[in-house]
C-alpha cells in the first residue's frame, strides 16, 4: 500500500481500530516450550539460602477475603492458596487484593467505586509488591524487616496518622510515594537508595542468600499490575542482582489483562468513545514483557466485549515475544480470571456451591495455568480436586466447542461471531433460555441487556427514520406501547456505537443457525459479561462492536500489512 493511501486509510480509522492478532485454542495446557527453572543447590555448610516468592495480583473487585466463602474467589486468589509459604524453606507468597476491594495493608479501609471504576488504588498495590519482597529479602537475610506495618501504610497511601506519620520520619520521609505515579525519577531514586541500604546489610549477614526466584501472577487489572510489577523490579537491577542477590522471574501468568486506569481509560472512556487506559502506572512501555522474563503465560477471553475492558496483548507491534505463550479460552473476562459465584448470571447453578463449583467455564484456565506453572518450576502443590476441580459434564462440553469450532488460529472477532449470531437468533425467547430462567437475582439484568441488544439493532436497521426503528424494537420485544420520544428510539443515540457496529449487526442477522450444541454451550456455560456489569453500569456501546486490543502502545495501531499480523510465534 502506498505512503499518500496509508496516510489516508490512517485518517479515516478511529483510534480506536481493533487489531487483528489471532489466538489459538487448546483443549490441553499449553505447556510446550516451557522454560523449567529450579534453585541451584544451596551449600548449608557456608549459610547458603535461596528464595523463592509467590506474588498474586488479583483483578478488579475480587478479594479473597470476602469472596472464599462464596466459591467466588478468583483463579488468582487459588492459586495463591497452593503456593506454599515455608520460609524455613525459603518459600513466600504474597496476595495482593484487587483494586476496588479492601486492602488493609496500604490503609484502603473500605471498598472504593473509584478503584473498580478508574483503577484507583492500582499503584499502591505495585508498590506494596515491591515493598513486600525487599522486606522478604530483609528477612530472609539478616532476619529482620526493612519496614514495618505502618511505613508500608505510609508509603502506599496519603492517608496519616500520628503512628504512620512518625512511621515514616524513621525512614527520613515525610510523606509516601503516592505523589510519585508519573514521576519515575524521583521513585526509582527512594527505591535504588533502599534497595543499596539493603545490599549493605545483606553483605555484613553470615546468612548467604544465593538468588531469589520470582513467581508473578495476576488478571484482569491485577494482570497489568502484575507486568508493570515485573518492569520496575527490573529497573532496579543491576547485573540482573538486587540488592546485591541475583534475582530471576521465573514465571508471568497472567489472565486476560487489561490497564483501563485513570479517568479515560474505564467508565469515563465510553463517554468519549475512547479505550486508552494507559495513564500513570500503566503506561504501555511498562507493560511489555521483558526477555528476561524466563517465561509469560497469556490465557485470555474470547468472548469479552465490555468496551471498559480492552485486552493488553503481550505481542508489541503483532510480534510474540519468545518467551511467550498466548492462547485463547471460551467466555467472558471472569470465565476466563475467575470470579463467578456459582448461580450468579443463571450459570453453576446448585443447592451445594462447593460441587456446583466445578461446573464453571473458568476452572479449565485455572488448571491449564497450574500446569503451564508447575512446568516451569513453580513450586504449587497440584490439584485436581476442591477447588481445582473441573465437572465431567463440562470437560465433555468444552471438547465439544473445540470440536465444532475447531483449533484454527483466528481473530478474537471471530471467535465472537458464533455467540454474537446465537444471541440474535434467541433474542425473541431469551426469557425461555435456560441460565435466564434459572437466574434469580440478576434475571433483571439479563433481560434489560438483551431489551438493549434489540433496541440498538433497531436504530442502526433503520438509521434516521425513527417510525421504523420503534416498529422493529416493538415486533421484537413484543411489548404492547412505546413512547416514540424514550431515549432508545432517539437516533442520535447512534453517535455511541463503534464504527464496525452496522457490520457486526450484519454478520450476525445474515450467520446460519447456529450448531445446538454450540448453542447449549453458551446457554450453559458463557456468562453475560456485559449483564453482569450493567449492576453498577449501563455502557451505551452495548454489544453490537468488537473488542479492542493494544499491542505495546497508548494507542492501537495497523497491522504491518493492514489486514493480518504475523502469527507464528503466538501459535507455535
């Protein structure tokens, strides 16, 4: 294509243009070319150690603490719960709650809607990481702490009080970093000052700590904690040692990421038609994952299509790193994280949540991402059963999907285009289907969701003649009366939709009758990601667009040939 057309094709796409990488699907873990790492022996003779530390990122809203007793707990939040934590051993592990939710540790007291809606709190939770392991450094090494509850409060959060403030005079500061988001110099210089007083200490110990082995975790907005986690750590190297100990990231798993921080990259982002989400902590050079990184594990949503939700590849520019695996599952962001309680949306629905438990989508990523680790070296202690366990209805179900679909490489628009086809040709007896019948609580949402998916099909169907398009909504929904000047008949209402909306509609009204089986599968199985979310926010982009997708930029950018990207890394 020539300069002068690219030029011109640049002007008339969005900014927001989705990408065209394509995922494979696998019905087993995708653990071939995993890089096995484990400690060298350690000499016990001449005080020798070494340290292997788990950190767990968690995503959005999603606590532990609040969501175990519920089988609501996410992939993150079990995988952490077999990481052991033997520190005569020289094993730790961290789990660091998801933004929105309460995290005690860095002073956020309450849950917060700034958190779930912007990010807020994001920040905090890196520097409390990295906090955390100097301090497991520390321990380890001369057994004693580097900081104390209230100098990690202090450091995390803006918040004082008489303790914290005095806290942090022990550390000659007389506030924390949290003014420190966008100014990399002035953190990297506290930090490259701690992580010097700490060398010197290690050096004067009798203990030796011989390396430190890094296992990180994360989804969602935890999975861009997670990568930026892994890019400041990095930074504060030298020679690949830290503290004067040299230190390894053995392993990166990670669960559909996604940045959306700061004002324009989540709620506010749908108001201004725009997906960046790459402000402060998540700027995208910090989200690339490093060569250094011995291995990265990308498991991500086929069928995510909230526009506060675009994906973070771990490609930059269509280019798979090396050390990377990147595959596609079916379902949503939290079919794909975990995070679903059982019975929430009409799905796993059962009198004994803890068996109902295996039925959901998201137990078969979780596994495949224990496997991939433990591949690696991780030390998790493996499990098939509890909470690891995954229904033989749905390990049936899920070979039956691949079966149909098949395993060809392809867009995450066409991975969609199954279920956005089934969801038009069920829109008239949605309320028959089985997960709307069975949901109690949130069968509202789900009917209100799928009122929204017509009534946007009608505006677009019948682009500024709004007679037709309240004849269109009034047939479909079968509902008696309509007010022609409701909002949703409002053509100007139009301005909201993606560009690729009309041809989405398209493709789904013109798609063959969807396979039954494929059909049971989404009925059965595939959360409404987007019902969901309607609880606390209705996004007026609604379902008819694609996902978008960022390739290590601020910005989506053109495939290197304009329609397909290279793809062999991400397969192999």
């Amino acid at each position: 294509m020539g300069k002068n057309r690219l030029r011109r094709r640049r002007r008339l796409m969005s900014e927001d243009q989705l990408l065209t990488s394509k995922y494979s699907v696998t019905l087993t873990a995708p653990n071939h070319g995993i890089n096995p790492y484990c400690p060298a022996a350690s000499d016990a003779t001449d005080c020798e150690t070494a340290l292997q530390i788990g950190l767990f990122f968690d995503g959005t809203k999603n606590s532990r603490e609040s969501d175990a007793g519920i089988f609501k707990d996410s992939n993150i939040a079990r995988l952490a719960s077999i990481y052991p934590i033997e520190r005569n051993l020289g094993l730790v592990n961290f789990y660091i709650n998801g933004v929105g939710t309460r995290f005690a540790e860095i002073a956020e007291m309450d849950e917060s809607k700034f958190g779930s809606a912007f990010g807020r709190g994001g920040y905090a939770r890196i520097i409390f990481g990295i906090l955390a392991l100097i301090n497991a450094l520390s321990i380890k090494g001369t057994g004693a702490v580097t900081y104390t509850a209230e100098q990690i409060q202090g450091l995390c959060s803006n918040k004082r009080s008489d303790k914290v403030q005095s806290a942090l005079e022990l550390l000659g500061r007389d506030r924390g970093l949290m003014d420190y988001e966008d100014d990399d110099t002035a953190r990297e210089n506290f930090f490259f000052e701690q992580v010097k007083i700490l060398e010197e200490k290690l050096a004067a110990s009798k203990v030796k700590l011989k390396e430190c082995i890094l296992d990180v975790f994360g989804f969602s907005r935890g999975a861009a904690q997670a990568r930026v986690f892994c890019s400041w750590i990095e930074r504060l190297t030298i020679d690949d040692k830290l503290a004067g100990v040299p230190l390894t990231i053995r392993f990166l798993g990670i669960f559909d990421t996604v940045a959306s921080a700061g004002m324009m990259g989540s709620v506010g982002s749908t108001i201004v038609n725009s997906t960046r989400g790459h402000s402060g902590w998540a700027r995208a050079k910090y989200l690339r994952i490093s060569p250094k990184i011995k291995n990265c594990v990308h498991l991500v949503a086929m069928h995510e299509i909230r526009k506060n939700f675009p994906l973070d590849e771990v490609s930059v520019a269509g280019i798979l790193p090396s050390n990377c695996r990147e595959f596609a599952y079916p379902g949503s962001h939290s079919d794909v994280g975990g995070g679903y309680a059982p019975g929430e949306l009409g799905l796993a629905c059962g009198d004994d949540p803890a068996t109902v438990d295996a039925q959901k989508l998201s137990q078969i990523p979780l596994r495949h991402m224990m496997q991939c680790a433990i591949a690696a070296g991780v030390p998790l202690r493996p499990s098939t059963e509890g909470r690891f366990a995954i229904a033989p209805e749905l390990e049936k179900a899920f070979q039956t999907f691949l079966s149909i679909s098949g395993g060809s490489p392809r867009m995450l628009s066409e991975w969609m285009a199954p279920y956005m086809a089934w969801r038009w040709q069920v829109r008239g007896r949605y309320d028959q289907l089985g997960h709307v019948s069975r949901a109690k609580a949130d069968q509202k949402f789900l009917v209100e969701s799928n009122q929204q998916l017509i009534t946007d099909a009608g505006r677009m169907r019948f682009r500024g003649d709004e007679e037709l398009a309240r004849r269109f909504v009034h047939t479909a929904r079968s509902t008696k009366r309509f007010d022609l000047m409701h909002p949703e008949y409002r053509q100007e209402e139009l301005a909201s939709f993606d560009p690729e909306a009309p041809g989405v509609l398209a493709a789904a009204s013109a798609a063959a009758p969807v396979n039954p089986e494929l059909a049971a599968f989404f009925d059965t199985y595939v959360h409404d990601s987007l019902a969901g979310f309607r609880k606390d926010y209705v996004e007026n982009t609604g379902y008819w667009r694609h996902r978008r997708c960022f390739r290590g930029s601020e910005n989506p950018e053109l495939t290197q040939n304009d329609a397909e990207p290279s793809t062999t890394a991400r397969t192999a």
